[in-house]
C-alpha cells in the first residue's frame, strides 16, 4: 500500500461517512475517530471529551497490533471496551471496528466509535457492522475516484508526450527539406519557441579559421 494515499481516503471516506449517519438516533452523543493501519490517529469526529477516548483507543489499538500474530480477529469483528473509572469518559464504551481490504484482506485501518453506554441495546453489534461497511463503501468509492484521476492524469500525460513527438519529426522532416543554413536555424529557433514558448534561446556561434 502506498500508506500517504491510503491515509488520505481513509480521511476522506471519514468526512463523507460521519455526515451520513448522523441521523441515526442510537449514534446521538458518539465520538467517531479514524485510525491508520499502524494505529496513527487522523481524524475525529466529536471534540468533546475525545482525549480520553484517544488515550484509551490508542492503547487498544497498540495491543491489538501486537497480538495480531498470536491470533487473527475475524473481519466481522467488533472489539467492544468499557473505559475505566479512571477517565473522564467512564459513561462512554469504546469499540473498535478492524478495516481491511477486499481482495488480500490487508489492515487498512481502525474506526473507533464511543456511546454512552446508555445507548448499547440489544442489535447495536449488528448497527455498528452495517456502519463498518458502509464507511467501508465510502472508502473504495474514493478510492475508485482517485484512481480513475491517476489513469487520466496519466493519459494525459501520454498524448503529450506523444503530441511531442509528432511535431518533433514534423520539424527534422521540414529541416532536412532545407539546405540553407540561416533557414535551418530560423527552423529551430521557431520550432523551439512553440514547443517551448517559456524558454529564452539565445544561439553562439564561432567560425573555424
């Protein structure tokens, strides 16, 4: 994975997911956070007491790296925490949602969110997978996105390339129709200026003898 890229949708898929679950009344009060894949945090959604959160949500996370190799969570797993007494958010329980990629099951990151226990009810497992996947879809829909701007940026960048060329050996086809010195040169400098209209050439010639 490129991690600069994939730090940026992950952002992105973010902005996008918390605007659209905001309705959903069991979220009332939540703090939303996304984490990179080596558990570096990048954005929240939710200010009001997200230290504790953070604190608690980082060392989760940590633990939950370095066990990875001693056991393998399932992809449908939701890692429910209750945070202790000894933070200012002890109302609050903190779950953390493992994201991974579609085809080679890599980590892509973490979502955290933290209700007030309140709002833990029975199905609330269930409503935190389905907004897993739905930041999830929001994740390769951006994805998607930037990947179709690469593509055409790089199209782009080939017609160009290839537009060069073609007035490239446009110009060493009209030279080699010239035999008169001064007309070559009035040849390149023209030449040059429309390939390169930014650039200011100035010719020096010495004469043998």
């Amino acid at each position: 994975f490129d991690t600069d890229h994939i730090e940026r949708i992950l952002k992105d898929a973010f902005e996008e997911w918390r605007i659209q679950i905001r309705t959903i009344s069991s979220f009332n009060e939540a703090i939303f956070s996304i984490w990179s894949g080596s558990g570096t945090y990048l954005a929240v959604q939710g200010e009001e007491g997200f230290s504790s959160v953070k604190k608690a949500a980082q060392q989760k996370i940590q633990q939950i790296l370095s066990d990875r190799g001693k056991h393998i969570e399932s992809m449908e797993a939701v890692i429910e925490y209750s945070l202790s007494e000894e933070t200012s958010a002890e109302d609050y329980s903190l779950f953390i949602l493992p994201l991974y990629s579609r085809s080679e099951q890599k980590q892509l990151g973490f979502l955290c969110i933290a209700v007030t226990k309140k709002r833990v009810s029975e199905g609330f497992a269930d409503l935190l997978i389905s907004s897993k996947y739905h930041y999830l879809s929001c994740f390769y829909r951006r994805f998607e996105h930037l990947f179709l701007a690469d593509m055409l940026h790089i199209q782009k960048l080939s017609d160009n390339e290839n537009r060069r060329r073609s007035i490239l050996l446009q110009i060493v086809q009209r030279m080699q129709e010239k035999m008169d010195v001064s007309a070559v040169l009035e040849e390149v400098f023209d030449s040059v200026a429309f390939l390169f209209p930014a650039v200011n050439l100035t010719l020096y010639m010495s004469q043998d003898g």
